[in-house]
C-alpha cells in the first residue's frame, strides 16, 4: 500500500520542531528585522511549515503589541502549529540563548570591564545577518505587495518612521484603518497556496480541520490568564522590598509601553537607570546596548544587563543574577499573556473581508517598517558614528561619511556572495564571516 504523501502527513511533531526553534533562537542576531528575516527563512522558504500569508498576518498582529515582536512572532507561530505547549516551546527557545550569554557577559563586565572579544567574535555575524534581513525583505515586499495602494502604504510607512519620526503605533495603525476602510484594494494579499508549489503544510492542515484553532483556543485563554499571574505575582509580592521590588515595578512598566521596539523606550530605560535609581553610569548602559546588539535574542535584553547590575552593587554576583532573572521574567511573562489572550481572536478574523483588509494593510505597512528597520541596521553595521542632519523641515539620522568601516562593507559583500554566488546556506554562511570578522578585528588588528 503506497504511502500518502501530501503536505498533511508530513506535518512536523513537536519534537521536530524543536530543534528548529533551538535554532533559530541560537542565530537571531540583529534586532527584530534580521530575526523576522531568519525565521521567515527557516519556516516559510526552507521548510514551508507556514505560508507567507499567515507568516505576515502573525507578524501584523505582534507588531501592534508592546514587547519584542520577533520573540511574540515565535510564540504565536509555535502556538499555531502546537498549542500552548509549541507557543511556550518556540517563545522560550528565542530567548533563552541570549539570557544566558548576556547573564555571562553581565558576570564578566561587572568583574573585569568591558569583553571586546566578544564584539570581535560577533562583528561578522552582523554583517552576514545584514544581507539575510535584505534577502528577506525583497522576498516579503515580492509577495506581499500587490497593488498600488500596498506599494503606497509601504512606501509611506518607510518615510512616515525614517524621515518625519511619526510614533510606531500611529503609522501601524492608520495602515490598519485604511485597509479596514478599502478591503478590496488588499484582496490580492490573500491566503493559499504559493504559486511554485502546493500549500504550506499548516495550510493544509487546517483546510483539512478548520476547527483546530477554535479547540486550541479555550487551552490558549487559560495559559493566557496563568501568564499574567506569573507576571504580576512576584511585582506584588516584592513591592517595597528594595532594590528587587523596584527592579520587578520598573521593567513591568517598561513591558506595557515597548511599542514599536525596544529603542522606543531605550532613552527613557538609560535616564531612569541612571539618574534616577543610580543603578548603573552612563557608560555602562552604553556597554549593554553594544552587548544586547551583539548577541542572540531581542535587544529588550539589555533590561537584563540593567537588572543585572541594579541587583550586583548590593549582593553580589548571586544578586546581579536574581535581578537580571527578575528582569526577564517580568520582561517576557507578560509577552506570553498577549499571545495567548489575543491569537485566537486575531486567528478569527482571516473570515471577515474588513478586518482582514485591515491585517493586510499592515502587512504593507509592516514592510516598509522592517525596510526602516533593516536600513537603521545597516548603516549603522557600515558606519562607526550616526549624526542628526537637518533636512527642510526634518531632522534625519544620517551616518557620519567619514566613518565608513571598510571591514564591515568587505564582510557584507563576504556574506553576500556566500549566500547568493556559493549558495553555503545561512549557517556556514553566518559561520564564514563570523570568522573572517574575528581574524580582522583581533588577528589583523582592523
């Protein structure tokens, strides 16, 4: 008897989607951009667990919640094919490399000073995750954008974050009522299959069994609920406990109001940390940021650098670690509660013509946010400084000519033809020019 082969069969366990998750978790270098970027590559291109559509219509939703959206993108993904147990699975696997490498890094800087090793070692793998947020970015705009007013929308939002500095939240959100206003317009950015192939497998699966996200829904709501005592928990019961009751206050507040990223809210994070608390100098918020940049995980874990050192000036290294714990879990716990409270609304909504137009203009909105996104990435991977310009009206973040970094222009281009020319594939690719990146910035002295 032959054995059937269609897309549904071959719907990956738990079990192997782990390591994947794993995976990606180890090389999510970057920011949110290269993270989108990568994930998109291992879920959608390489393996077709999940089309581009439902891909972006996740995306679209994480993108209107406070916290780091790559992480809640995981998250929402792995509950969509695995329940709360795959959710759980693939948020706590995007995190987990980078807590435990900046908790490292956090032990070293507070003991010894600065580890600029560490920034040799990862200087080629953000040159490498650069050309991956492009390669993604052409990919998406291909398929997503469909129409004039899609082009438009991408378009405005680019211009809308880079040039006039609009709030985040606004530009996400008048995409969302244009398309809520002009369905039609958005119709061609439907779900399905992909034109060179059969459907993605979760496709295939839930048009075999369009309950499933309705039975997964009432598990989702509950873990939604436990995710927010988890979170809140330890604020009450640390309130007016000292440094940790103002560790587990502070970075709550801080996980209510990072829309848009974590630079939305980094300026206020270092003026509190610094001036009001006393936690840490100047300088030393400026070391974590160049750490969270350089190392796995979303750049909101420079709040565990922060907490890290907040707890070491009274108790030590075992001290720092409970603050940099705290930090992340009152960081993260509430991330979890959003997904699992509002995915299986957000899933409901692909039957509805409205509110489905308004998703879909967000994902044209949300390409030209990652295009905003990967440039801010990458001019300041090809430059040393960045500088205020003024320009008519505006005032742009432009970099500094004069501070061209040769090696990190010679490193992309590296990147560039091991992925496209030799086709190595993004790991021996990231492995590459994160060697080359390190013979020239230690070996060579570059």
């Amino acid at each position: 008897m032959d054995t059937p082969t269609t897309p549904t069969t071959a719907f990956p366990t738990l079990r192997q989607a782990i390591p994947v998750w794993a995976r990606i978790g180890l090389l999510s270098f970057g920011g949110p951009a290269a993270q989108i970027a990568l994930m998109h590559r291992e879920v959608v291109e390489e393996r077709r667990w999940i089309s581009d559509a439902r891909f972006l219509h996740a995306l679209n939703f994480c993108m209107l919640l406070p916290g780091p959206e790559a992480q809640q993108l995981a998250t929402y993904l792995g509950w969509l094919m695995h329940g709360v147990k795959g959710g759980l699975a693939a948020g706590l696997l995007f995190i987990a490399p980078g807590v435990a490498v900046m908790l490292v890094l956090s032990v070293i800087y507070a003991t010894f000073g600065n580890v600029p090793l560490v920034a040799a070692l990862f200087f080629g793998l953000k040159c490498a995750v650069l050309v991956l947020v492009i390669e993604a970015l052409l990919r998406v705009a291909k398929r997503a954008l469909k129409g004039k007013l899609p082009w438009a929308l991408a378009v405005g939002a680019f211009l809308a974050l880079f040039v006039a500095g609009l709030p985040f939240p606004v530009v996400v959100l008048a995409a969302a009522a244009i398309g809520f206003a002009l369905p039609h317009s958005f119709a061609a950015a439907g779900h399905g299959a992909a034109k060179d192939g059969p459907p993605a497998m979760l496709d295939a699966l839930l048009a075999a069994d369009p309950g499933r996200p309705a039975r997964m829904a009432g598990m989702a709501r509950r873990a939604g609920l436990v995710a927010l005592a988890l979170w809140l928990w330890p604020v009450a019961l640390l309130a007016g406990s000292g440094v940790f009751g103002d560790i587990a206050w502070f970075f709550s507040k801080m996980a209510v109001v990072t829309f848009g990223g974590a630079y939305a809210v980094l300026a206020y994070v270092a003026q509190e940390a610094v001036e009001g608390y006393g936690w840490l100098t100047a300088a030393d918020m400026l070391a974590g940021l160049g750490l969270a940049e350089t190392t796995p995980g979303p750049l909101i874990l420079v709040l565990q650098f922060v907490g890290f050192l907040a707890a070491f000036r009274e108790g030590g290294v075992l001290g720092g670690t409970a603050g940099s714990l705290l930090a992340v879990w009152v960081t993260f716990a509430p991330c979890f509660a959003w997904i699992f409270l509002g995915a299986p609304f957000v899933e409901r909504l692909h039957a509805q013509p409205r509110l489905k137009g308004a998703l879909a203009a967000v994902t044209a909105a949300v390409v030209g946010v990652i295009a905003n996104l990967a440039l801010w990435f990458g001019l300041r991977v090809a430059f040393a400084r960045m500088q205020d310009v003024p320009v008519g009206p505006f005032t742009l973040d432009l970099p500094d000519p004069l501070s061209l970094v040769p090696d990190a222009v010679a490193l992309t281009a590296l990147a560039a033809v091991c992925l496209f020319v030799l086709k190595l594939g993004v790991v021996r690719t990231l492995g590459v020019t994160a060697a080359a990146g390190f013979a020239a910035r230690t070996l060579l002295g570059v």
